[in-house]
C-alpha cells in the first residue's frame, strides 16, 4: 500500500509540474476581446497588361498539350488605378498568380494580394484567394485575410471586365470590394 500511495504522488507531481509548464507559453492577460468590425467599401480599377516592353502580367507556365490554356500560371505585379484610364492616379498594386484551372471555360483561380500605396489605407493590403470564371461579365471572388488596417479581414470583390483585347491578353478588370475587418 506504501508503493502505491508514492507512486500516487508521483504521478500528482508530475502532473502538476507539466500543468505550470504549459502555462509558461501564453499570455496571461485574460480573454481577448475584439475591436468592433468595420466595414470598408473600395473601388479601383486592376490593369492587366500581358503586352508591350513592360508588361505587368508574364506567363511562366505555358502547356503544349491544350489549345484552352488549361495548366498555364501567369505571374502578375499589376497597377491599380481610381479610374479605368491607365494615366488616372495609381492607388497601389496586385501581385500574385493566375492558374488556368478549367479545360473547358476560361477559368482562372486567383491568388493575389491587393496592397494600398496611398491615402487612408497606404501600408495596408487584402488577400483574394477564388475562382475566377473571367468570361463571365461580373463575377466574385473571396476576400479571406488582410494586413494593417485590413487585419483579420473577410469579404468579396464584385469583379466586372471594363475592357479587354483578346489578341494581346491586356485587361482592365473594375473592383468593387466590401471588406469587413477590425
């Protein structure tokens, strides 16, 4: 009966021992509460531009096996601009990749993150992760995190083609983005 009452108390060491452990890897600051969500409606415009000495939009993956494209990855740094005209004032800049994912409608999954490089939002950014049947005139893609003054963000784009040159590949896409963050 002794050898089971030490064993027992080894085990309430030990245990207690590894509860303070643990305990050593958190805050002890209490619960967290949120800041109360915002909600920021954007609006800009995405140039696209795949042709001319400085494009913004290259291919990196191109299939030989598929005359849709089906397979292919374009990497993209493209400007985004208040007004659909490539001269009106730049905002800021999607960087990311189109995957051509669909073997039978143009359909792109977009990976791109949206960064802000003036006025109220400059620093900040959202992140788009979705499918993006793009020869669908409106379509939405997610918005699933952001940074700054985006953080912790979630929300759609509404995406609707202002124009489009299907011989050079060159694209203005208008953004109309509802963001709910803290």
């Amino acid at each position: 009966m002794e050898k089971n009452m030490i064993l027992a108390w080894i085990l309430i060491l030990s245990t207690a021992m590894a509860v303070a452990r643990c305990q050593d890897y958190y805050s002890h600051g209490g619960l967290y509460v949120p800041p109360p969500r915002k909600v920021t409606y954007l609006h800009f415009f995405l140039h696209d531009t795949m042709s001319g000495n400085n494009p913004s939009a290259v291919p990196i993956v191109s299939p030989n096996t598929t005359t849709t494209g089906f397979g292919g990855v374009i990497a993209f740094d493209d400007p985004l601009t208040v007004g659909p005209d490539i001269t009106s004032e730049v905002i800021g800049n999607a960087q990311g990749l189109w995957v051509s994912t669909d073997k039978d409608v143009l359909t792109l999954m977009a990976c791109l993150d949206i960064g802000f490089t003036k006025g109220e939002f400059n620093g900040s950014s959202i992140s788009v992760l979705s499918r993006n049947p793009i020869t669908e005139s409106a379509r939405e893609l997610a918005v699933v995190g952001g940074k700054g003054k985006f953080r912790m963000a979630k929300g759609y784009a509404q995406l609707k083609t202002y124009s489009v040159n299907f011989k050079t590949g060159d694209a203005i896409v208008e953004y109309n983005v509802t963001v709910i963050h803290y």
